[in-house]
C-alpha cells in the first residue's frame, strides 16, 4: 500500500514520458516478481488465518489440508478461556505507553532538531545506545525493581517499561520530520510575535501529524507485540495478549489450530488500527521524500 | 491572540485528562493489589490437555470452596521453568501452586524451594498411599514428599495390530529393541507413506534424549558412572545410540530430525507410522476417534528391552507449592482436590472417562467406568508405570533418582547440548562416533565445572 500510493506520481510521469510503452515484457515480469513477493509475504498470515478455522487434526496433518469444512470450536475455545482481560490490559499498555512516548518524545526531538540544544548530536547517539543493549540484559534489575516497589504484575509498570523502550525510536522519527519543516515557516511564525507554546501548537504539530501519527502507530504495534517484558513482569493481573497467546502451546497434544486462531485474534486490533491509519501512516512515512 | 485565548482551557483539559488517566490507572493497579492479598490461589502451569481440563473444572472448586479463588497462568514448559525459578530466587512469592516434573522436584526440594507436604497430605481423606508408589518416590527428596502428582507417564511401545496382521507378523509380549527393528524394517512403506516407526529426533532433553536414554540404559549404558565420570562413549552406550539413529534414518518417519512427541502422535494418529515408542499419555488421543484415525487399531506392549527386565521411564506432572507462597494452606486446599480420587470422578462424569488422569493414583484404575473407557490402554500404562525403579533404572547404581534424565540443575543445558549433537547425527550431518565424542566431552566439562567430580 505504501509503495503504491508513494510511487503514484512517479508512475504517472514515467507512463506520460513514454507513452505506449507500459506493457513491454520486463514490465510484466516485475509485475510477476511483485506478486509472487507479496503472495510468499501474505501466505504465513493467511495460512494463520485458515487454520485457525481447521480441527486440531486437521491443522497437523501431512500433506496439509487445504480443503476443510471451517468450524469456529477453537474461537470458542478461546474465550471460554476469558481472552478479556488479556485485551484490556494489551490495549492499555499500549495506548498508555504510546501516549506518554508521543508526549516526551516531541519536545525532545524538538529540542534536538530545531532548537539544537548543545551536545545534540552526542544526546542522540545516547538516545539510539539504549536500543543497543539487549532486553534480556536489563530485566534482573527491572524485575527486582517492580518486585520492591510492589509494581510487579502491574500493568502501569508495563506501560512504562514500554514508554521506555519506544522513546529512542520515537524521538528519532519525530526528529527526521521536525528536520523536514521549512526553516521559513518556523522563522515567519516567530517574527509575527508566536511564542514557543504557539508556534509549538499551531505550525509544527499540524504539520508534523501524519508523521506523528505514525510514529504512535509503530510504538503501539511495538509495545502491542512485546512478548519478552510481559512475560517476565506479569503473571495473572497485568498479562497481556502475547502472553496469552503461549499459553496453548503444550508439549503433549495438538495445539496448532487454537493457537492460529488465538494468533487471528491478537492481529485484528493491530490490523484495524494500521487500516483505519492508513492515509496518514502513507503521508507520514513518505513525507520529505518528495520535496 | 485569539490562539492564545482558547489555549489555556485546552491545556486545562489536556491536563485534567492526563491527570484522570494516570489516577485511573492507579486506582485499578491499587485495587488488583487489594485482591491478591485476600485468598486468591496463583496457579503457575503448561498447557497439557490435562491441565486445560482443571482450568475448566475449578468453577466446582470454587463452588465447594467460597473463600478461595482460583487463578491460573499458563505458560510453555521452558518459559514456566524460568519464570517460577525467577520468582522463587527472587522471593517474589507471586505464585502459589506450581506444575513440576519429576526432574525438579528433587532438586528443587534440595534447594529449599518448596513446601514439604507430609504433613499436609496425612490429614483428611486425602490417602496418600493411594498414590502409585514408584511415582511417590520421584517427586520425594530425603524420605520428604514435596509434590502430588496430577498425572503421571511411562512409555510404552504402541504398534498398529492390523499393519501387524496384515504382514503376517507377531509382537511378542516383551519385544526387544532388536525385534523392533525388525519388524520396522519389514513395515517400512514408503509409497504408502507409512513410516516402520515413529522415533523423536527433535533436539531437547525432554525430546530425543527422552526415549533414547531409556534405550541406552537397557542396553547396559549410562551417561555417569557413580564417581560421575562421563560414560557417553562406552560400548554399550554407543550401541543403543547406533540402534536407534539408524532405526530412525532408515524405517523412521519424514523429518525425523524435527520430530517430537506432537509430530509422532500426529504421524501415528493419521496412519502414517506402523509403531511408535513414546509416553504412555500417548494412548488417550491416539484412541480418541475425533482426533485420530487409528482408534481400535492399537496394541500396546511394554518398553522395547535388551540387558534389562524393563526398561520404561517415569514422568509425572506434578502439583507443588513453593515456599514462597505467602498462602500455604488455601495453596493446598486446591491442590489436593485436583489431585484427589473424587476429581477423577469429577473428569470422568463432567467431561469424559477417557480424559481422567492416568498414572497418579492406584485407585483410578479400579473405577470401572475408568477401566472400559481406557480399556486398550489403562493397564499397560499402570503395569509399565509401576514396573520403573527410579533409583536403578539401568544395570549399573547411579548417583541420582530418575530414568531418563540426569537429577542435577546442569543437565537441561548438558541435555540439549548433547541432544543437539544426536539430532545432528540423525539428519546425517555426522557419525554417531563423532556425535558421542563431543556428547562426553560436554559430560566432563559439566561434572568438572560443577564439583560433583572429585
């Protein structure tokens, strides 16, 4: 979807400048390669999708089932293992976490980009180390730490451990759009007597939105996936989806129909927001790339 | 100016916002706090079918028990493992029952990390000699019992009757692993997509190493002696390993290298496997008509053996409460009923005799309607349970309790070293020669670093 909508005009300068050439044999075989791409892209998930619809036998048999009466039993399964909770707490550590992000990020990167504080290229690099260390290095310390202030299995602690974990990357993406803003703008604002708080409000942030947008959007499928933190810092009360998720594997039985529909499950909310933000994660995402 | 007129009531409710979301925040973090302290039963455990039908049953346990309530997490084997560790060593004391096997249980017993349970499991009507002695043994340390199984395994052979009959074939009442593979090299059918036999291979010491150890050990190998010297490349050692890997590269099923205990019941279940050594639970699916094609097809018969009288192992998934758990006694109350005879009972009316968990209480074998609907395999699984010696498994006396596994904290990573290695030789990539080689080389390093060695 990106791609398309972003090479759109490109496309349409190509087609007028050579006109009558569309259809040439090399144009059809990446044409062939693009969807041969996607297809082996989009297989796993609807392979995921279908099995979820399968028996438990028949989602294990070899040579796999393709044809299959659909039956919704693992659905059932799955929320007569009240899936509820799970949600919640999933949807409130990551909409928590992506706000407090979104929150701390744009005034950081404002700082970094426009601003230029002192020392911001050194700020940035520290921002960007922080992702370099690997989770499981950090999570005795975390662990101890919600384990002494009583935040363990606390989903306030979860989100900000997330909040944690996206900022370097948020303030990165806030960054190269800030950087993107025309300098005249800013400096037009400034001379009609805006003050910080305005030119804050009324020029960059409708400016910057669909960058914003995706920006939020990427942290919450982050924190919406995190499975590592989860598990370790949860048990009954703050436990997310991706948590609940392993709970159907088992290594005696057959597990794989109830776990793709569970899968199914978990995706929607990531894919209707994706879909719902559409537009604005395309502008957001190609903006600057065109100038 | 107007701009900065409408700014200070939109920062007001921004603010108001935030700050009503952060109070909500806490208040629920506050109140789930609230009811952890009141009697709620934390329930670490893995997803076995078992398991998922005492998920479904608690509503009973919360019926006849008003106080307590019951919460469960349900993780995979390894990440469980972690987690309960975690939080033991931490002495976090977030849950209250955890699911065990017979390999922790001592260990963790030695360690300090779980409750005794004697002393619970004398009072009431609980009957604690009821419980199949040899698994009793596995989950005790120094003469302490520190779990109750909620269902306990061996293994069996399980080999499809009407292949059998259609070769003109017979197997004996206690076949050699000789006979085996025989008989896999006479039913090995590769147009018919049928396998002689179906053998783990997948790397993990809860896999391959499961059934393959209880092979080493018949045929008078072993992985330590008992002045824990590394005994991976002695004769009778190699011989089990050459046995099995090439059963397993010539007669076994497609993908061996990847194959675990799933892949075999799905092999088995679907026809495409002629035999089959592996856990006992096994039996319950493979004759259950809804998931398996070969119901009424089966026969069972003990362990294949060479140098031994049996040679099966011994598993159990147990319930144990940790010693952290700041609720000992409603911990407890839960854990003796889903291990109790009347939960049996409970299974085998609500949701189907054939899913009463087998191979933890001698009793369950006398319920009649447990006998008929277990018929074909309710017996070679207590006879092939009962018939294990935990302490001397193999011809030689061995310094730990359990069959299939080393009893000591270093053997997962040991165990999925060397798993890794046969595995390895399984798909071809090396000689069983060179597979053991480094296996005991792995063996001594362990033993060396972790002072057992003297």
């Amino acid at each position: 979807m990106t791609t398309m909508v972003a090479t759109a005009p490109a496309e349409r300068a190509a087609a007028t400048r050579r006109r009558g050439a569309r259809f040439r044999p090399g144009n059809i075989g990446v044409g062939i390669a693009a969807w041969v791409a996607a297809l082996a892209f989009f297989f796993p998930v609807l392979w995921m999708f279908l099995t979820g619809f399968k028996q438990e036998s028949q989602a294990s048999t070899d040579p796999p089932t393709i044809f299959f009466t659909p039956t919704l039993d693992q659905f059932r399964s799955i929320f007569a293992r009240d899936f509820a909770p799970y949600l919640i707490n999933s949807l409130t550590a990551s909409v928590m976490s992506t706000i407090f992000v979104i929150m701390l990020a744009t005034p950081a990167a404002y700082a970094l980009s426009v601003a230029k504080v002192g020392r911001w290229r050194d700020a940035l690099f520290f921002f960007l180390s922080t992702r370099m260390m690997p989770a499981v290095a950090s999570i005795l310390p975390l662990y101890i730490l919600a384990t002494n202030i009583g935040m363990l299995d606390n989903i306030t602690m979860l989100s900000l451990v997330y909040t944690a974990m996206n900022l370097p990357i948020a303030v990165w993406m806030i960054r190269s759009f800030l950087a993107e803003l025309p300098r005249e703008v800013l400096e037009a604002a400034r001379i009609d007597g805006a003050s910080l708080g305005t030119e804050m409000r009324r020029i960059i942030l409708p400016m910057i939105a669909p960058g914003l947008a995706a920006t939020a959007l990427i942290c919450m499928i982050f924190a919406w996936n995190e499975f590592f933190f989860a598990v370790s810092l949860t048990s009954t009360r703050a436990a997310t989806v991706p948590v609940f998720l392993v709970g159907f594997i088992t290594s005696e039985g057959l597990f794989w129909a109830r776990l793709s529909a569970a899968s199914t499950m978990a995706a929607l909310p990531v894919i209707l927001a994706g879909w719902v933000a559409q537009k604005w994660l395309v502008r957001g995402l190609s903006l600057g790339a065109v100038k | 100016m107007a701009g900065r007129s409408r700014s200070r009531p939109a920062r007001a409710v921004l603010g108001s916002a935030l700050a009503a979301l952060l109070l909500g925040t806490t208040a629920c973090a506050g109140a789930g706090v609230g009811g952890q302290d009141g009697r709620t039963v934390t329930v670490a455990t893995v997803a076995n079918p078992q398991m998922q039908d005492i998920e479904k049953l608690t509503g009973d346990f919360k019926k006849d028990h008003p106080g307590i309530d019951v919460k469960f997490v349900i993780l995979p084997e390894n990440e469980l493992r972690d987690r309960v560790t975690q939080d033991i060593a931490t002495r976090a004391g977030q849950y209250d029952v955890v699911t065990i096997g017979t390999y922790e249980a001592p260990i963790w017993a030695k360690n300090g990390w779980l409750t005794k349970l004697d002393g619970y499991a004398s009072k009431g009507g609980y009957d604690v000699a009821d419980i199949v002695p040899t698994v009793r043994d596995a989950l005790s340390y120094e003469d302490g019992l520190y779990a109750v199984p909620f269902y306990g395994e061996s293994s069996f052979l399980m080999y499809r009757k009407d292949l059998f009959a259609k070769a003109g074939l017979t197997m004996p009442a206690r076949p050699s692993w000789q006979d085996v593979a025989n008989f896999a090299a006479k039913l090995d059918d590769k147009q018919g997509n049928v396998a002689g036999i179906c053998l783990r291979g997948l790397p993990g010491w809860g896999e391959v190493l499961a059934p393959l150890n209880t092979a080493i050990l018949t045929f008078g190998g072993r992985w330590f002696d008992e002045d824990w010297n590394a005994r991976l490349t002695d004769p009778e050692t190699k011989k089990a390993v050459e046995l099995y890997v090439n059963l397993v590269r010539q007669y076994g099923e497609p993908g061996a290298p990847n194959a675990g205990f799933s892949e075999c019941l799905t092999a088995m279940g679907q026809g495409n496997a002629a035999m089959w050594y592996d856990a006992t639970v096994a039996a319950s699916s493979l004759e259950d008509p809804k998931t398996s094609k070969v119901a009424g097809k089966i026969g069972y018969v003990p362990a294949p053996t060479v140098k031994t009288e049996h040679a099966g192992w011994l598993w159990s998934w147990a319930l144990a409460v940790p010693e952290t758990s700041k609720k000992k006694d409603a911990a407890w109350e839960f854990v003796s009923w889903a291990t109790s005879k009347d939960y049996m009972k409970l299974v085998g009316q609500r949701l189907g005799w054939a899913r009463v968990p087998p191979g933890s209480r001698l009793s369950t074998y006398e319920i009649p309607e447990y006998r008929k609907a277990a018929a074909a395999f309710a017996q070679p699984t207590l006879d092939a349970i009962r018939s294990v010696n935990v302490k001397q498994p193999g011809l030689h006396p061995q310094p730990w309790t359990g069959v299939h596994y080393v009893g000591i904290p270093e053997f997962q990573e040991l165990g999925t070293k060397v798993s890794q290695e046969i595995s390895a030789a399984i798909a071809g990539r090396q000689s069983v020669d060179d597979a053991l080689a480094k296996a005991q080389q792995y063996a001594e390093q362990t033993t060396l670093k972790g002072g057992y060695k003297k």
